[in-house]
C-alpha cells in the first residue's frame, strides 16, 4: 500500500510532463513539416566539396 501512495503520483507527475513536452513541441513548430526530410534527402547538392 505504501508503494502505490508513491508510485501513483510519480506516473501522474511523468505523463503530465510528457504532455507539456508534447505540447510545447506542437507550439514550437515541431510538426509543421513532417514531409519535408523526406523529399529533401531525394535532391542532390549541386555544390561540389569546398577547397
């Protein structure tokens, strides 16, 4: 019994900071553009290496 007076608010305190992670990452931008790593790794660098 002891154990769960702790345990329970521990998983309270750990998904409430997992849901500000998460919408601190949706205010910041995070999501905007989920598509756009994947076309870019398509496209070749037409710089060559620098001297």
């Amino acid at each position: 019994m002891n154990g769960l007076l702790m345990l329970i608010p521990l998983a309270l305190a750990l998904g409430l900071i997992g849901l500000g992670a998460f919408l601190w990452a949706l205010k910041s931008g995070q999501f905007d553009d989920l598509d756009g790593a994947a076309h870019r790794i398509l496209f070749d660098d037409d710089d060559g290496p620098k001297a």
